[in-house]
C-alpha cells in the first residue's frame, strides 16, 4: 500500500524485529556506531538507511540540540494545551502545566526522546554496588533567573519536598516506596546521595524530565511559582496570564551557552482543532503535541511538517482476573484474539502507533524483548478457546473514558468481541467520573469487571508494570494476583544491566500473553507539528518541547 | 413568544372543531411540517431495517471515505455508513424529546394552573422560584445538573422537563389569570363551586389550547436541547448513530475536508427541528384564527 | 399597588436581591452534588491519596460545606468574590474577563441581529400577505430552532474551511486590536444572530402591524405625513418596543448560555468558565461565575422593563414577564 504521509520524517522507520532491537541496541548505546554500523549491514539493512540511523540518534548527545543552524532571535509561536490550574511545581499534573514548568525550569537529568538518560544539572550519576544508594555530581556554575547559584542544598529541598506527603506533591506517586523523606544527603555543595527504599535500577529516570514535577527550585521556594518562575532554564518568563498564554524571553546566563530564539511565545488551547488551524493559518510555528485524529489534514499538508517520537502511550483495556466473566484466562485470552490490530493502527492512527503484544513493553523500550511472537487476529483460536471454558459468550460492559480516540477504540473491540458472541454493552464517562475516586471501591476505574484507562508516556516499563498488573499495585484494575510475576517484576526493576532487564523480560512478556489481565493493542507516536522552515524543535514523549536551539526561519 | 400565546388563550373559543381541523390540513406549514416530522418518525421506527449498510459496522481501513455509489454520505471515522446512521440516529432524539416534552407539560400546567387558580403566597413563591430559574442559562443548569447525576436518557428526560416545567407554568399561569378575570368564572364561584373543582373543571378545559401549542413549541426546544446536549457530550453514547453525537464526533475532522463526517447530521437535526415548529406555528394558527 | 417610580425600583430591585441569594444557595447545595473534589481534581487520577488531602487541607475544602458557603457569603458581604481554589488566586479576574469576553460576542451578534431583523420584521408588516412576508415568517420561525452547533457547523464548513474567509477559532493573539477581535467574533457571532433574528423579526412585525392598525398612524396619514415619516416616528418606535423585551429575555441565554458556541469556537466566555468551575468542584469560581450571570439578567429585565415603562405611553410597568 502507498504511504499516506510521504511528508512524515520517521524517527524509526518500521523494521523487522531484528532490526528494530538493533537500533534499540544503538539507542540505549549497548553497541557503539561502528558496531551498529557492522551489525546492520549483516542483517542487510541498506547503508543509506543505516547512516540516517546513525546520523538522527548521536549516542553522545546531551541536549536534544540539533546543529543551531537556524536564525537567531526570532520568536518561536507555540499552541499548547490549557494549563489545568495554578502552575506550581509540586502540585502540576497535567501536560499545559508541565510545559510551562518545563519551559523555566530543569532537571537533574534528561530523558532523551530515544529513552538514554544524559546530564542536564547533573552532570554523572552512580549506584552503589546494589543500587540502593545512587550518588549525583551536579553542574557547576548554574544560576537561577533570580540571580543564586544552583548548589546541593536546592536539589536537597526540591526532591525532599516532592517526596514529602505533606506537601500535596504530585511526585508521591512516583517516589513511594522508592525514596522517602529525610533519606537525601547533600555530601558537598556538589554532590547528593539518595538513599532509596530498595535497590533500583532505573532510579535516575525518576530525577530526570521523566518526572516532570521535579525542576530544580531555589531552596526556599515558598510555593508561589507563578510570582516568580524561578528556574536555570534557557528562557525566563517575560508574562503569564491564566487561560490566555505566556511568554519567555531568552536566558543571557545559560549554562549551555547561546539560546537561540530572543523569545517564545505560547498561546494556550482548549483543543486541538483551533490549533491545527491557527498553524495552517500561520498564527502559530509549533503545536507542541497532535493527535492523528482531526489533524489528518496537517499531516499531509505540504507546509508543514511532523516531528515523529516513537512512544509508550498507550490504552490499557483491562479484564478484572476476579469475578466473571473474565476470570478464566482462556476467556480473556480469546477476547484478546479477536482484535485485528493492525487496522486498528491505521484506522485510528493512520498507522503512526507501534503494535502492543498485551504486555507494558512498549517497543520503543530498549528493555522489550522482540523475541516473543506478537498477538494477531484468529478467530477460530478464539472460538476454540471460549469453547475450553465453557463459555458460549455472554453480555458485558465495557467502562472507558470520553477522551481522544477512546470512544472510537471502544467500538472497534465491540464490534471484534461479537465474532465471539461477547455481547459488549459500551459505558463512556467524562475522565473525572471514570476515575471516580481513584480508590478501589469507589472508582469506575478500579472496580469496572471491564475497563479502558488512558495511559501516557513513561521513559522505563517500571511504573507500568509494578502499579497496574502487581498483586498490591495501586491501579490494579484487572485485579491480577500472580505471584511469579510479582516476582519476575521485582527481579526486572532491580535490575541495572539491559541484557540482563531484556532476558526477564522476555519472561513477563509470555506471562502476561498466557494470563492477558490486559490488553495493550497500540502504542502511539508522540506528534510535535511545526510550519516548514522551522527548525531545532525537540519535543520529547514526555510532553516537553525544548526550544533553545529553535528558529522561525 | 409567550405573549402571542396569551394571545391566543384569552380569543373565545367559540369556532367549532371541524372547521378549524379542516383549517390545519390546508395550511402549507402543517402539511410540510407533518411531512418532515412523520418522515423521522418513520425512520426512528422502521429505518435500521430498510438502511442498506448496519448503522453500526465499523471498517477502519474504509474511513473517512467521500460519499459515493456504496456509500451515499460516505463513512465516519471508523468507516461506518453515514446514511445508514443518519436514518437510524433519528430514534435517540425522537424517544428523548416527546418524553421530555410531556413531563414538562404536565409539570408545567399544574404548577400554572395551581399559581394562577390559588394565587397568594404560593403564587408569590412560585413566581420568584420560576424568576431564578429564567435567570439562569438553562444550557448550564441543565450540564452542571447532569453532571452531578451522570448522563442517561432518563436524566435527560427529567431534566429537560424540569427545567421547562416552569416555563409553561408561566405560560399557563398567564392564561388563567386571564380566564379568571371573565365572567363565568366568577358564576362559578358565585355558585359556590370550590377553588379546586374550578380549576379543573371550568378554568383547564379553557386553557387546553394554549396548553397545547405551548407543548408543542416546547417540543421544538426539547429537540434543540436534546440534540445541543448529546453534541456536549451528555447524550446517548457511542456507538448511537444519534445526530448530535455523530457531530461531536466527527467535529475534529472537518478542517482536514471531511465534511460529510457531519454536514448530513446537521442537515438532519435542522430538518427535524423545523419540522416540529412548522407544527407548533401551524396549530397556533389554527387555534387563533 | 399604584406606587411611583422610586418605590417601583426599590421593590424590583430587593426581588433581584433576593433572587440571587436564593440562587446562590441553589448553586451551594447543587455544588454539593457534584462528583469529585477539588483536590484530585487538580492533582489526577494517579496522584497518592496523601497528596490529594494534603491539597484538601491547604485550600481549605476539606471543612464541612456549609462552612464554606458561610464563610464565602461573609467574603461577599465584605465585597470580596472570593478565591480560586482551582487556580490559587482571586476569582474576580477571571470573572471579569470572560464576562467581558461573553459581552463582547453578544454585542457583536446583537450589532448584526438587530438592524437585520428589525428591517426584515418592518418589512414583512408593510408587505403583509405578499411572498416577502411569508419568507420572512418563515425563515424566522425555522432558523430560531435549529441548534446553534448545526449553524455553527454549516458557518465553520462554509466560511471556515471552504472559503478561508475568516478565521474559525474565536481565540485572538495576545496584542491583537479591535479589528482583528472582529474578524475572530463574526463566525461565532452568527449562530446567535440565526436563532435570534426569527424571535426579534416576529415581535418587530407584530409591533408594526399593531402600529399601523392603530388610530394615530391613520390619522397621521390622514394628517398627509409622508410614508416615511409615519414609519419612522409611529411604527419603528412600535416595533422597536417588544424588540428590548426579546433582547432582555435573552440576556441569560446571550450572556451565559453560548456553552455550544464557545465550545466550538473555542471561546473562554462565561459559560465555559461555570462548566470548568463546575468540573473542577472550584466552589468560589462556580458560584461567582453563576452569580454574575445571574445579576446581569436581572439588571438587564430591570432596564428592559423601565425602559418600556418610558417609551410606553401607559404609566403603569407590568411585573416584567
């Protein structure tokens, strides 16, 4: 079939899965170019390929900082989603907030859009011998726009107070069970240690951009971020106005050197479509992130282009393993077997979304294991299979949220499961009342026998696979209690080697093919727009959008 | 508008059925009106059976695909047959907004009935509480109040009474009051007949009139607010062919070119809206000539 | 029941008072029905338990209700609105700015509607019975029902992404001037002109034909007053009078009840902030916001009624409805 969108610059084109787990081999920098380049050729990948490869994904890179070869001091327009509420670092949840964050503020780390961590305010990084305790170098010579130097005392107090359960932080999540308050030690003003709960591998991914909610803040923030937007970031805020938007201006004492653009300027949105047409009617350069669905026009639009990033957002559809009908693995597993994945990519997504193999290994994680066959449509396994379990088919109720392609996903599975004759009856709610609560008990989401929850993007599987799928994760709302995969889990996250990570995996992935609390059909790309001619945008799957080496042409 | 209504209440009704009957027939607005509303509800009884696709199907890889020969308003965003859903979509609006409008009116002429029959303090209480509610976007009463209780067709239909309840009360109220001020009322009560039985029995069979057209044009409105409510979001669910649902849904896509994803959907809901009103105009007619 | 005008005011204007603190405690107890609270809703779904009554605590929405409702009524009193819980700052800005936003769309429709619908009612009245008449009546009566999204969808279709005439989303850059804000509001602004003009074209035509039925336009053409000056001075001001009612009775929906259209345009007027206040269980914002609209529908009846109670030859102005 003839590509739809010639236009798109791929950041991975689709390979084969040897292929693609050696560029993700390349990526994580397991293997050096040569060796990439070596290996590649072997597998008769073309040259010209090869050397794009290498050329779009510099192992040694540190900032995603193309060559500035724009024009500098030009002012760089972005659309960006509304910011939720007040923008506090601590508290900020949602992707308008964290962008503005992001746009003063920095991290000790940063989570490259391949998923490499590189030094942002940290310049190196080491666990002890079992990765209970990881040690920070921090940059030197960094400022805050209000003038201090950044030193140990500020990344003590920043961290401490996201680890803090009385501070209303939105990192709680993120840092239970992990790090706990008091257990932060600044060694000199230019080293910390962390000493953490248990041995974890990829623990500096939760100080990197990763966690959103952890820029770097004076140490006597006093919780009014939006006086005084006191960052290390490459730009400084010039005005921001609730619901309006707000501007930046350009940092002279950056310590990465030279921003390029004098100014930016964000304008906030409600939804997409104003955006996409304020682009298409030059009023904006950038629209930080689009989804494929209301912005098929844009992406085949010749004066425009899409920056691509593989990602991990994903749905997951979740089947309780508790009560029935769903508490026959066999059941689940045939519900699994009528989806035709594949057309669900294109026509929800025209095709820009990684396969899900009903497993949080996302490919774009250098920890997949390529190696486990992927799930397909068969109906007559299905069938066999509902016939095992003495099931003739039976009606249910599918509970999913009101929220991007959701709905549209939701109906695609109906109509699957009735090749069954699973009758699936759909329940769509506002966002707010599908989470309810957020406990179980009291939460559509936790409770539903029959749910599809949105999940964004996550630099490593860890949250994904401890939080929704152990025995005692808090978003377990499939219910699933399995104690060898609470125990390949634990294995997995302490784990500090890749090999040794992809090896367990490959474990957990068949496990959860067999038992299927969940179904994961797609991972979609994370989609940055831009008008042609601008250059040096980097956003990440994160939600951020770096614009220091940007120019508007 | 409740002016005219009034109008049409206090005209003596003294023209016999018949003619007025025959009157209504003849009129050009009853005749398309009856046309355009008899068309959905036929369509909202019968249409999934004649529909030459199910409304249904999805087909992601034909989606989005211009209307053609197969597809005659072409495929939504799944690939679903948009006429086949457009025909069928009339049943949601077609259940919801008569429900609606029926609660509402008998609501409404009660409470009308009792303020303007009993006047005094609960006629005072009545006409302050009808003062909030007509000083409130009724649009944003009626999404906060189902988000407090969570959408469904029957919280639809109780809310959309609720809240015209008080409008015909006025309305009616208004009537009434006009029918007290004439003479065989107070026969009635020289006669000694009670308050209640001269509200149901001598003041009600009068107003029946106005009653009716209020509930027609009440009809209209609930169709506009049932199809405004399922476009927010706080209708019938996917995967319902409904009108306003349809358009929500395929809103996003038109800037790239899609427009027949919704322009069918509209076409359909203004059509039946219309229809609905060209009624409510042509017995107003009928009734104050 | 005779009272002067002083005494007339001072009794409408104690309703209005009155009115809006009962709505105000319908808004309190409705408040009370909604899902949520404010804490999660600002934190996700996925924030720690600990986290979200912490936020509780800190913006003081863990207290029992009724104490937030006394204690918000004492800010009132003291002519404070009160304080964000969503955003963390004084409600009044945003209050003030999408009231203001509200304002402006419902000006620019009312611009455009009036005259519009005004001409075409006076001229449907002096062609009464002609086919002009009938496509006026009837283009009235069947555009005021139809749902503003289906009009807005046909405008966006047509001028938006057809013609490329003007832009569709209502939203203008930071800095942009009175002209340019025109050119955003003129899409949006015609839903509203569609449902209204059939409301103000129907009075106008009534107004003029009970105008040109009625003794004193006979007699000013017996008088030998040209056709124009009877029109101007006895009919307009005729039909002119039931078109301030119709306006009035739509202040609520012009000012408060655009949810579709600002959702479709995108628009941050007042009706999307109740809504967002609403999702967002932000009580002072939710509270503020229908408050305002409220007041702004009394006032605007208040005028209304006065300003016909001047215009109109009788002296005597009904209850207003």
């Amino acid at each position: 079939m003839r590509n739809p969108f010639p236009l798109i610059d791929p950041v991975r084109r689709r390979q084969g899965p040897r292929e693609n787990q050696l560029i993700g081999e390349f990526i994580a920098g397991q293997i050096g170019r040569r060796g990439f380049l070596r290996r590649g050729s072997a597998l008769g990948l073309g040259w010209p390929l090869l050397a794009a490869i290498a050329g779009a994904i510099d192992p040694l890179g540190t900032l995603p900082a193309r060559a500035a070869t724009g024009k500098a001091g030009t002012t760089i327009r972005v659309g960006s989603p509304m910011p939720a509420g007040a923008i506090d670092p601590v508290t900020v949840g949602d992707a308008g907030g964290l962008l503005m964050l992001q746009q003063v503020g920095e991290f000790l780390v940063f989570d490259q859009p391949n998923l490499r961590l590189a030094p942002m305010l940290a310049t190196a990084w080491k666990p002890n011998h079992d990765g209970s305790v990881w040690t920070f170098t921090l940059r030197k010579g960094v400022t805050f726009h209000s003038g201090g130097m950044m030193t140990a005392k500020d990344v003590v107090a920043t961290i401490e107070r996201l680890a803090d359960p009385r501070n209303a932080s939105n990192a709680l999540s993120v840092f239970k069970g992990v790090l706990s308050p008091g257990n932060i030690e600044k060694i000199d003003d230019y080293t910390v240690a962390f000493h953490l709960d248990a041995p974890h591998g990829n623990f500096p991914y939760y100080l990197s951009s990763d966690n959103y909610n952890a820029i770097i803040l004076p140490a006597d923030y006093k919780g009014d971020f939006e006086k005084t937007w006191d960052g290390t970031g490459p730009f400084q805020i010039e005005k921001y106005t609730s619901k309006v938007g707000a501007s930046f201006i350009a940092n002279a004492n950056w310590w990465g050197g030279r921003v390029l653009p004098a100014r930016t300027e964000f304008s906030f949105f409600a939804g997409q479509q104003p955006q996409v047409l304020a682009l298409e009617g030059g009023d904006l350069d950038v629209i930080s992130q689009i989804v494929v669905q209301g912005a098929e026009g844009l992406l085949t639009d010749r004066r425009m282009s899409i920056i691509r990033l593989e990602a991990a957002i994903h749905r997951q559809v979740h089947m309780r393993c508790d009560i029935p009908p769903f508490n026959d693995q066999r059941v689940r597993r045939a519900l699994a077997l009528t989806l035709d994945r594949p057309a669900i990519i294109q026509g929800l997504f025209r095709g820009l979304a990684d396969l899900g193999n009903d497993s949080p290994f996302a490919p774009v994680y250098p920890s997949a294991n390529r190696d486990v066959p992927q799930r397909r449509k068969n109906i007559a396994e299905a069938k066999a299979l509902m016939q095992a379990a003495g099931s003739r088919g039976f009606p249910v109720t599918l509970t999913t949220e009101h929220l991007l392609e959701m709905p549209d996903y939701a109906v695609l599975i109906q109509n699957a499961a009735r090749e069954i004759g699973i009758d699936v009856r759909l329940k769509v709610e506002p966002p707010a009342a599908y989470y309810g609560s957020a406990a179980f008990g009291k939460s559509d989401w936790l409770d539903s026998p029959f749910g599809m929850t949105d999940y964004g993007h996550r630099g490593v599987p860890d949250v994904l696979l401890t939080a929704p799928l152990t025995t005692h994760g808090t978003w377990n709302a499939a219910h699933f209690r399995n104690p060898e995969y609470d125990r390949l889990v634990a294995e997995f996250v302490a784990e500090v080697a890749l090999d040794s990570q992809r090896r367990i995996a490959a474990r957990i992935e068949q496990l959860l093919l067999t038992e299927t609390p969940i179904i994961f059909a797609y991972f979609y790309d994370y989609l940055t727009a831009t008008r042609k001619g601008v250059t040096g945008v980097a956003p990440t799957a994160n939600g951020e959008l770096y614009l220091q080496s940007a120019s508007a042409g | 508008m409740s002016r005219e209504v009034i109008a049409a209440g206090v005209v003596p009704e003294e023209a016999p059925q018949p003619s007025r009957w025959r009157l209504l027939r003849r009129s050009g607005g009853f005749r398309a009106g009856a046309a355009i509303v008899g068309f959905w509800a036929l369509a909202a009884l019968f249409g999934p059976m004649l529909v030459p696709w199910n409304p249904f199907a999805t087909d992601p890889l034909h989606a989005l695909a211009p209307p053609s020969a197969a597809h005659w308003f072409g495929t939504d965003q799944l690939g679903r047959d948009i006429f086949s859903r457009v025909i069928a979509g009339s049943r949601d609006i077609l259940t919801i907004a008569p429900l609606a409008t029926l609660l509402g009116t008998i609501v409404g002429s009660a409470l009308g009935l009792a303020g303007g029959t009993l006047g005094g303090a609960f006629d005072f209480v009545l006409g302050r509480i009808i003062e909030v509610l007509v000083s409130l976007p009724l649009i944003v009463v009626a999404l906060l109040a189902l988000v407090a209780f969570g959408a469904s067709p029957a919280t639809t239909i109780v809310l959309i009474g609720l809240v015209f309840a008080p409008l015909v009360a006025r309305t009616v109220r208004a009537a009434v009051l006009g029918e007290i001020a004439l003479d065989y009322v107070a026969a009635a009560e020289l006669c000694g007949e009670s308050r209640l039985a001269i509200m149901f029995v001598e003041i009600l069979p009068n107003v029946l009139g106005p009653v009716l057209v209020e509930a027609t044009v009440r009809l209209g409105y609930a169709v506009f607010a049932v199809a405004s409510l399922s476009f927010l979001g706080f209708g019938p669910g996917p995967p319902s062919p409904d009108w306003g649902l349809a358009i929500a849904e395929n809103y996003g896509v038109i800037a790239g070119g899609y427009w027949w994803t919704v322009s069918f959907d509209a076409a359909a809901t203004a059509s039946l809206v219309v229809g609905v009103n060209l009624l409510a105009e042509a017995l107003h007619q009928a009734l104050a000539s | 029941m005779q009272d002067g005008p002083a005494a007339w005011l001072a009794r409408r204007i104690s309703f209005g008072l009155l009115t809006l603190f009962l709505l105000s405690v319908v808004v309190f107890a409705g408040g009370q029905l909604l899902p949520g609270d404010v804490g999660r809703a600002i934190l996700g779904p996925l924030a720690d338990p600990r986290a979200v009554a912490a936020l509780d605590r800190q913006l003081g929405a863990d207290r029992p209700a009724v104490m937030q409702y006394l204690d918000w009524v004492l800010g009132i009193l003291h002519g404070n609105l009160g304080q964000s819980l969503e955003f963390r700052a004084p409600v009044s800005p945003f209050i003030l700015g999408a009231l203001a936003h509200s304002l402006r769309l419902a000006a620019v429709a009312l611009v455009m509607v009036v005259p519009l619908s005004i001409g075409a009612g006076v001229l449907a009245a002096l062609r009464r019975g002609t086919l002009i008449d009938r496509v006026i009546s009837l283009a009235g009566l069947s555009l005021t029902v139809i749902p503003e999204f289906v009009t807005s969808i046909l405008v966006i279709l047509l001028f938006g992404v057809w013609l490329r005439w003007l832009p569709i989303s209502a939203t203008w850059r930071a800095g942009t001037g009175l002209l340019g804000q025109l050119d955003h509001l003129i899409l949006p602004a015609i839903p509203l002109v569609v449902v209204l003009f059939g409301y103000i074209a129907r009075m106008a035509r009534a107004g003029t034909v009970e105008a040109l039925e009625a003794d004193y336009t006979r007699t000013a053409i017996l008088k030998g007053l040209s056709g124009a000056v009877v029109i101007r001075r006895h009919v307009l001001r005729n039909a002119l009078l039931p078109t301030i009612t119709v306006i009035a009775a739509q202040t609520s929906y012009l000012v408060g009840g655009l949810v579709v259209v600002e959702s479709l345009f995108r628009y941050q007027g007042i009706g999307s902030l109740i809504l967002a206040a609403a999702h967002a269980r932000d009580f002072p914002m939710l509270e503020a916001g229908v408050l305002s609209v409220g007041a702004m529908t009394i006032a605007v009846t208040l005028l209304a009624d006065a300003l016909t109670a001047f215009l109109t030859p009788a002296p005597v102005p009904g209850e207003g409805g």
